[in-house]
C-alpha cells in the first residue's frame, strides 16, 4: 500500500454562462511512496496545480479517488479531520503572497499549530526547532515578512509546512519566484529535510534542473494527462513520449557544448483545455502523429520497470533520440569546472 | 553563432556600437549618502554581438538598460560616465533627442508583453504609432510595413492579428508582437530585458530561436538581460556577470563557461549540478541565515562567498584583465590547472 | 449584436430591480412618524372625518396591502397625486423633473470641464504650478458645502455686483416661456426660436451651474488625476516611453485608459445629485425635483416622493446602462 494513491482523479471547472467545461485534469493516477518525492511537471494549463489542490483537498474533484494511508480522503478538506489536514502540507509558490504582511515570522510558522490546537509551551519549542531546521535565525524570528529576502521567506514557507510534522508536503513551484541561487538553496533544503524526516514530496515545477536534483520519480503532465511517467533518471536519459522531449530539450544547461536534441519539436502553443478532442491532446503540435492519434486517445504503454508512456510511437521516439541525456552530459563537465579550487573530502 | 559577421563596412574597424564607461547611477535619499543602483560599468558592444548580462533581481541589470534609455525613474539619476552610441554620448543627449533614438536606433524587447502593450489599442494600431512616429510612413504603407513585421516575427494568421487586442493573444504570441515592434525600424541595437521569462519553456525555446534567428540576420547587436544563466550559454557571443550595481566578471562564451573565474560566476553555475557535494560547497554549507549585508568598503559579494578572507571586507576588487578579453573582478578568483 | 443581447439581459431585470427599490422605499416612508390624514385636514378635523379620510386614502389597510394598491396603479401609469399640490404626480414630476435634470447635466459637464485637464495636467507634471493649483482646488472645493457656496456667488454676484439674475427660479417671470416639449427651458427655447427667452434662461442657469461645477469638480478631478497618474506609471506608458513616443502620445494613451474610471465617478455623481442637489435647488428656488420630494417628506405627502424615488430609480438604472455601453465602446476587454 503506498502513502498517497491518486485513482483515475477528474477535475472539471464549468464555466459561468457556457454548456463548456475547463478538462483541468482528466483521469489521472500515481502513487507516492514514504520518503519519496514524485516531480508532476508541465507548462500553463497542465493541470498540475490543480491535482495537489486535489489532493490537500482545496477543492472537491469531480471524479476518483485519492486515499492516504488506505483511507480515503474524499471530498474537501471540511471532511477530513485536523489531524489529517496537519499530515497533508502545502508550500506556496509565491512566498510574499502566502505569508501574511502583519504578522511576525513567528507567528506565521506557529499557525498551523495553532489550528491544531497545540498547547503554547509545546508551540514555542517546535516554532524554534523548525526555523533551525531550515536554517532561519532566531533573530528572524521577530521580523516581518517584508523585513526578510525572498529566499528567506520561502523558508518561513516550507518551516511553516513542516511545524506539523507532516507525511506529504505538496510543493507547488517552490522555487519559481526566486532566483537561481535561492532556487538552489531551497532545492537543498528540501533534499536535507527529506532525508532527515522521512517526508514524502509532490513536488509541482516546470522547472527541470530542480526537478532533476530533487525528484525520484517524474509524471509529464500535458493538459491534465499523464502522458509518462518513470524513474526520474530513465525519465531524463531515454524520454519516450514527444512532449517529454520537447520538454527536456527546451532545458539550457549553462554549457554552450552542451545543446538538448532538437529531433522533435513543436508546433504552435498549449491549446485551451475547454474542448478537448477524444485523441491525443498533442496530436495538433507534435510532429510524428499519424492518424490513429487524431481518433483515440494512445492507452498506457509500459516501456520498462515502473516507466510508463502513453504514445502510439514511442518506439519511434527513442530511437529519435538516443543518447539524449543532456544532463548527464552537463554532469561531468560541471564537475570539472565547479571542482576547481574546493577542498578534497 | 561567431561573433560578428564581416559584410558591414563598420566591421571592417571592429566599431564598438555601444561604449559605457564608467557609468554610475545613483538614487539620492534624504538625509544619507546616495544609493547606488550602478557602480562604475564599463561595457562594450562590438557591432552584430550578442551581450548576455546575468545577474539576479535588484542586481541592476534592469538599470543598465534603462541608463542606455536614459528612462530611469526619478530621482535616480546618472552621476558619472559616458554612454557612446553612434558617435554621440546618450548620457548627455537631452530628452528630444533621445526620442529620436529610442525605438528607432535603440529598440527594446520588454518581458510580461501582454501588461506592456497598451490594452486598448489593436496590435495593428500599436506598431503603426511606432511606425509613424519615427518613419513618417503613410496610412497603407504603414499597415503594409506591420503586416509584414508580423510575418517575419511567424505570428500564424498575421492579417487576422493585426486587428487583435493583447488580451486575445497568447503570451507567446504577445511576446512576437514586442519583438515585432522592436524590430519596426530596424534598429542597430536591441535590449532584451528578460524577454522570456514569463513563457513556457517550450514557447521560450520557440521565442529565443526568434531572437538569435532575427538580430544574426540583420547583424543587430543585442544585450540579452537575464537572470537565467543557462540561456546565455546558447544564444550570447559574450556574457557579463552583474552583481550589486556591478561587472563581477565578463568573457567570450566559450571562455566564461570553460573557466569562470568569480565565485559568484561559478555559484550560478553550481545552482544546475547534481553533485550535491559541490554544489554544497558553493552554496556556502549550512550556514543560518541573517540579513546582513557587506561592509561598506569590501567586496560587494564578501558575505556570500565561500572564498571570503580578510582582504575582501577592506579592500574594494577592481575588474582585472586576467586573460585577453576576461574580466574578473575578485581578489581571490578561481583558478584552474 | 452581443451588444443587443447585453441590453435585453439588462432590460429583463429592470422589472424588479425597480419594484424592489419602490418596496424598500414605502416600507422606510411609512416608517416617518406622519398622519397625512391631520395634515391634510389640519388642527381642527374631527375623529369622524379623519376616519373617513384615512379610508378613503386607503390608510387603514396593511401596509404591504397598501403598497400592492399602489403598485398596481403605478404600472397603470397613475403615480396619485400630491395632496400640496392637489396636481397628479406625474404633471408636478413632468415641470420638476427636467428642471434638475437640466441643472444637473450642464453643472456635470461644467465640473467634467474642470475636472479632466486640471486632472490630467497634475499627473502629468507632479512638480508643475497646475498640479499645486489642482492640489489646493481638490481640498477647498471637497470642504466647502454647496449650499453656502451658493450663498457666497449670489451675495457677490447678484447682491453685491449685480452681474447675475435674482436667484428666484429658471426664468424671470417677465418673460414668456417657451412652449412645453422637453421640460428643459434650453432646449424648449432653441425649439421655439425664442432667443429672449434663451438668454434669460441661461442666466439664470449660471449661478446654480457654477456652484455644482465648481464643487463637483473636485471629486472628478481627484479621480482623474489618481487614476492618470497609475496609468502613466504602468508598464504599457513605460513601453510606450522605450519605443521613442512622444509624451503627448503616451499621455493620450493613458488618459483612455483612465477613462472608465473617470466614467464611473461622473455616473456616481449624476445619480447622487438628482437628489443631492437639493440644497441648492432651495436656494435658489430652482423648483426642482429634489425639493418636490423633501416637501412631501416633511409633510407626509407619500406620492411626490415615491414619484421621485421611481423616477430616480429609472434615470439611474439608464446611466449605468449608458455607462456600460461606454465600457463597451472604450475597452475591447469588456466585449
């Protein structure tokens, strides 16, 4: 039995006014062990926000079923008790707009034990443990939101996440507002707190390097479809549905040598996701499709162990791209250069 | 991708097309010294090169390009150097010319392009203002010039976009307008301040092929801001590093990335690795975190710098030439076998 | 055509939207403590004929009873009528609803005349002469009441200089008026070709128009120049900058997109003077619709004011229709 089960979750938005519904996420299911972290990824529309609002119970799916520890969470989070909201945890993407301006950092991080009713003197200790655990000051302590670094709020974020000592964080794009240095300062929180803790991650990003750092496992999500899924290291070294290719190869490693295959691209941008065709949702842009696509959507293919793909010409695509794993390459140059001048284990 | 093509007459000099030196802009606070936004920035723009200028937010690089604009929000203002472009100095130009010059000679490609175009008027409507103003075109040659801008810049269906408003584009498809209207006058030069930023990295490979595409073309010199190092890599002839209001580090490609020399040249790089022993070590360790600034007369970078020594809080680092054409400006710079 | 649908939407809940509103203002009328009955029939009425007066005014039922009775004849055209006056309601509100209609409109256009470049002017040079003037304009003109605004202009005006009408009604009674056709003496006069009339007309206008003007200028002007100064600081004015516009281009296009708001506030104002002109209307005894329905207020003569609060109503409904169509016409966004 795995921690987190999604089964086949549906979410559609109807619009005001319209017979139209928005198809934010269409049938998708995965599976999130202890201790493991699955990266959801894709651009705009993907639906990838949608699914961990899905799973904090945010919002009340329109079909299937996610269940924690074998209990199914159902609806919305009105249903589930407060001890289950405090193991299921949230980071935000935008640190500023999460954290409340008027309140101290303090507080902030106490919140959530506050809602679970922890008495104070037991608050204080955990509010101190866990703003060492991510590396925040005790001086920080007493400062407004404002007063503090966009990397140091979003560490307010993610101590705030964890006060309630939780078994899943859904991060979502924790690192999309910061620059690259905070980016990769949180990149390595996270992994530290993992490995220390034992906590499970959905960790929701378009941006691949993170991904790459921090993720075992990788779900491609393309308008609210799992197009593949596998190994996070499979997953970069041999992709085999065209978006993920299209996905990798976008990723610009600083390495001018080191440039992504340009064997598939394409065409044009994400559609709307209000009516979507009952093919493959990138039978429009991609360049291998051939008609089965624009009929049915492909069912899930199993490539190899635990990697999973849902294209008609997966095949194809791998022996398009071989020997594709750009990062991989980018490792051993990277290593060479940033090696320079650190001292010796 | 070399560095500048050969057919302009200008080349035959290696003309630089944008020359800044020194320049200096400061933002004056009541009652305490001035702070400095940009701190003695020298720079040169060889004609048809592509500059990539990194550096995170609040670092000034957003500056830099309105300096050359000569668009900095009062009361900042440039206290000190030269901006030479064309023969003239834009530092000293007052603000008509400069009119002249912005969007004609010097264009700009702007991120966020659907809050930057003017939601009231049509994509048709917004190019011919520019058109207009600095060409003096007539009404049919006018929509003739943006119809074909469109379609340099690939917008699909570009009869059907002029008359489109920016709410009904798609941010890529904003994004090739901006392009589309920086291009208009074909301008010998062209900012691009972290034009892709706000895309999705699929369109954002499409748009940044664009770019290169267009300004090797047209031997355009172009300064490509952003905060994205990676992108740099693969679509800049040179690469400046800006940190605090200043040049930490600058090279050719092929040099900057082969051997980076400034420490915090190579924590940006050490921000993609996988290692995560190296990149632990550039990351500065586990240390807590506190908002405390450098010391006023060190380096800037000193209380982030795993190569900190005692030099670097009193002594301010000069930009050094350690090799031809590789600017460092750090005491203790990284140094390779 | 979507336009088309837009207002037939709109129109489908004008119904009761306006019952709604007749409801909520029968209901607070009947509330005033006020026998229309004793008015009517003053001191010395016996208890025999207030009895049969109050019956007959239908009094004596419920009140919701009572409104139904007057609902019903409403949507037959009949508003009763005015026991002051002893005129049916709609006849008094056909002579006094034009009158501050007229009075209201020219004041707005006159404040908007004030307003707008005295607005745009100080958000275009925060450090310039205007925007000092506009600055002192907004905060002497925000604090000072109309209605003693008013006493000032004719006490310098009239009384002192002599240069203004007497401020006793919209024409003097010297001079014939021109025939009835649209209630306004402006238009009415163009009409008839009467010229003598015209001039005697806008005379009269000017002192009550200058005191509007002058007052409701202000809030028009904050608004403009707040709203103006954003879109210029917003990033299409930025752009706009960097592609070598002139400022007069790049104030053009932020004075459009300020436009809605400045809309909005003008539409604010006209629905809150229909009645908020009162006070000056009663100064200078203009005879306008506010005053008609503060004297049925005071004297328990329930119609007049329900007649205003319809009409009122139905005129500010038509605004914010208007206002919306101007949206339409000004923002693609909004289509």
């Amino acid at each position: 039995m795995s921690l987190l089960e999604i089964q086949d979750l549906v979410q559609h938005f109807p619009i005001a006014g319209s017979k139209s519904v928005v198809r934010a996420v269409n049938e998708v299911s995965f599976s999130l062990e202890k201790g493991e972290t699955l990266a959801l990824v894709g651009e705009s529309g993907s639906g990838k926000t949608t699914i961990g609002r899905c799973v904090l119970g945010l919002i009340r799916p329109t079909g299937g079923r996610i269940s924690f520890r074998g209990i199914d969470l159902g609806g919305s989070k009105t249903v589930r008790s407060l001890e289950l909201r405090g193991k299921l945890q949230l980071v935000f993407q935008e640190p500023t707009e999460s954290l409340n301006p008027r309140q101290r950092v303090f507080e902030q991080i106490d919140e959530p034990l506050r809602a679970l009713k922890v008495p104070r003197p037991d608050r204080e200790k955990k509010v101190r443990e866990a703003a060492r655990r991510v590396g925040l000051a005790e001086a920080l302590l007493d400062r407004y939101p404002a007063e503090i670094s966009m990397g140091l709020q979003q560490r307010v974020g993610i101590a705030r996440a964890m006060i309630s000592d939780p078994e899943v964080v859904v991060l979502d794009e924790p690192t999309s507002a910061l620059d690259p240095t905070a980016r990769a300062e949180i990149i390595d929180l996270l992994i530290r707190i993992q490995r220390d803790l034992g906590t499970s991650y959905l960790f929701i990003s378009h941006d691949l390097s993170a991904v790459r750092q921090i993720s075992h496992r990788i779900a491609v999500l393309y308008l609210g479809k799992i197009v593949e899924q596998g190994p996070s290291a499979t997953l970069f070294a041999q992709p085999s549905h065209p978006y993920s290719v299209a996905l990798l190869s976008s990723v610009l490693l600083p390495n001018p040598r080191i440039r992504s295959g340009r064997a598939i691209r394409l065409s044009g941008e994400i559609p709307s996701p209000i009516n979507l065709p009952p093919a493959c949702y990138l039978a429009g842009r991609c360049p291998l499709v051939i008609d089965p696509c624009r009929e049915k959507m492909p069912p899930v293919e199993t490539v190899s162990a635990n990697h999973a793909v849902r294209c008609y010409r997966h095949g194809e695509v791998a022996k398009l791209v071989p020997d594709f794993d750009s990062f991989g390459r980018f490792q051993s140059e990277a290593d060479r250069i940033l090696g320079a001048g650190v001292p010796a284990q | 991708m070399s560095a500048a093509p050969t057919n302009n007459p200008i080349d035959i000099f290696n003309a630089p097309i944008l020359d800044c030196e020194n320049v200096t802009v400061a933002f004056p606070q009541y009652g305490t010294a001035a702070s400095v936004a940009l701190r003695d920035v020298s720079l040169t723009l060889r004609t048809g090169e592509v500059l990539g200028l990194v550096g995170e937010s609040g670092s000034g690089k957003t500056m830099l390009a309105r300096a050359i604009m000569r668009l900095i929000p009062p009361p900042g203002e440039i206290t000190r150097g030269s901006i030479r472009f064309g023969g003239k100095d834009l530092a000293e130009l007052d603000q008509e010319s400069l009119r002249k010059i912005r969007g004609r000679d010097v264009a700009m490609i702007i991120s966020n392009p659907r809050g930057e175009l003017d939601p009231l008027q049509t994509v048709g409507q917004q190019i011919a203002n520019v058109l207009r103003h600095h060409l003096n075109l007539d009404r049919k040659a006018t929509r003739e010039r943006a119809l074909d801008l469109l379609k340099q810049v690939s917008i699909p269906d570009p009869q059907r976009r002029l008359d489109a408003y920016p709410h009904e584009l798609s941010g890529g498809m904003a994004q090739r307008v901006v392009i589309a209207i920086a291009l208009a006058c074909s301008p010998r030069f062209i900012i691009s301040d972290d034009a892709t930023s706000g895309l999705d990295v699929t369109v954002q490979a499409q748009v940044l092929e664009l770019i290169r595409k267009l300004v090797s073309e047209r031997g355009t010199s172009m300064m490509f801001i952003t905060r994205d190092i990676g992108i740099t890599a693969h679509y800049c002839d040179r690469i400046a590093i800006i940190y605090a209001g200043e040049i930490m580090e600058i090279a050719d490609r092929e040099v900057f990335f082969d051997d980076p020399q400034h420490p915090y040249t190579v924590l940006l790089l050490a921000a993609f690795a996988q290692n995560e022993r190296l990149r632990r070590y550039w990351l500065g360790e586990d240390k807590v975190r506190e908002s405390s600034g450098p010391s006023a007369t060190g380096c800037s970078f000193q209380h982030r710098c795993v190569r900190f020594q005692e030099r670097c809080r009193s002594e301010h680092p000069a930009l050094v030439e350690r090799q031809p054409g590789h600017l460092v400006r750090c005491h203790y710079p990284v140094e390779r076998p | 055509m979507q336009i088309l649908a837009y207002i037939g939407r709109r129109l489908i809940f004008v119904g009761p939207q306006l019952i709604g509103i007749l409801l909520v203002s029968f209901l607070l009328l009947k509330l005033i403590p006020g026998d229309p009955a004793v008015m009517m029939l003053g001191p010395f009425a016996t208890d025999d004929g207030l009895a049969r007066l109050r019956a007959e005014l239908g009094l004596d039922r419920s009140v919701i009873e009572q409104f139904g009775i007057y609902l019903w004849r409403v949507v037959h055209g009949d508003l009763g009528s005015s026991w002051q006056t002893t005129m049916p309601v709609t006849s008094d509100l056909a002579q006094r609803f034009p009158a501050t209609l007229e009075l209201v409109t020219i004041s707005l256009l006159l404040a908007l005349c004030i307003g707008l470049p005295l607005g745009v002017a100080g958000a275009r040079n925060k450090t310039g002469i205007l925007r000092k003037i506009a600055d002192y304009y907004g905060l002497v003109a925000g604090a000072l009441p109309d209605f003693w605004f008013a006493l000032v202009l004719i006490f310098v005006l009239y009384t002192i200089l002599g240069i203004a009408p007497a401020p006793l009604g919209r024409i003097d009674f010297t001079v014939i008026p021109p025939p009835d056709v649209t209630g306004s003496l402006l238009i009415d006069s163009l009409i008839a070709g009467n010229w003598d009339a015209l001039k005697n007309a806008a005379g009269h206008l000017i002192l009550p128009v200058l005191t509007l003007g002058l007052i409701n200028a202000a809030p028009i002007l904050k608004m403009t120049q707040s709203t103006m100064e954003r879109m210029l600081e917003a990033d299409f004015s930025r752009y706009a900058e960097m592609c070598g516009l002139p400022p007069k281009i790049v104030a053009r296009k932020a004075l459009r997109n300020s436009l809605p708001s400045v809309i909005t506030i003008v539409s604010v104002l006209y629905g809150f003077l229909i009645g908020g002109a009162v006070l000056v209307e009663i100064v200078f005894s203009w005879g306008g619709a506010g005053q008609y329905a503060v004297q049925g207020v005071l004297n328990a003569d329930l119609n007049p004011v329900m007649g205003f609060v319809l009409y009122s109503a139905i005129l500010s409904l038509v605004i914010y229709l208007l206002v919306d169509l101007i949206y339409f016409a000004i923002d693609p966004r909004t289509r």
